[in-house]
C-alpha cells in the first residue's frame, strides 16, 4: 500500500538523485506543518496569603458524585488545623462565571476549587 507520503517521499528522492548526477547543487528548504506557535502570555501566581488562622475559606464544589464526602473531609481538616478558620460552601455549576466568581472573592480570603471528573 502507497500512502500520499510514500510518493511525495520518492518524488523527492528522484528530483535530489536526478541533481546530484547531474552535479547541481541542492538547496533543501524544510517548513514546519505546524507553523508558528505563539505562547500565551504569562501571568504572575497570585499573592500567598501569609496566615490562614481567622480567615475566610471557600470551597467551590461542581455538584458531581462523592465530591460531598471528599469536601466534607477538607473542611474537617481545615477546622483541625485551623480553628479560628470560617469554611463557606459553595455549590453549582463546572463553569461558576464572573458574577458568581466576584462575589465569592468578595465574601472570603481563600479559595479551594474542585470537580468531579
């Protein structure tokens, strides 16, 4: 079986192996299929906060299966280790959106995020 490489491949050993013989000289220009690729811009990492004690912690929960259990057993840990902390529950949708995003950075210090897939 000839695949669309395997002729574009022996057409251009032909074309190299007719100029060699022939004593010309051959310039090989190789482009990349995948063109430029322009990175992202980069962003700083958000200002760590030196103290937890007496703070205000979100989690963010997406709602799937067994995420209650798993964020049941982070906010028992923040209040062991933290017992001046205040745990405020959030709950909705994957994508919680701007409106919802700026109102809990209102309402709290820290922000602990999950989904269940």
């Amino acid at each position: 079986m000839t695949t669309k490489i395997g002729w574009s491949f022996a057409v251009l050993v032909a074309v190299l192996a007719n100029a060699i013989f022939a004593g010309a000289a051959v310039t090989l220009t190789v482009l990349n299929p995948r063109g430029e690729i322009i990175p992202p811009p980069l962003t700083a990492p958000s200002v760590r906060i030196p103290d937890l004690a007496s703070r205000k912690i979100a989690i963010y929960w997406n709602g799937k299966e067994g995420g209650d259990n798993f964020w049941s057993d982070v906010e028992s840990l923040i209040k062991l280790k933290l017992p001046n902390a205040t745990v405020l529950r959030y709950h909705g949708p994957y994508d919680l959106g701007d409106a919802q995003a700026a109102k809990i950075a209102k309402e709290t210090d820290a922000f602990l995020y999950g989904v269940g897939d």
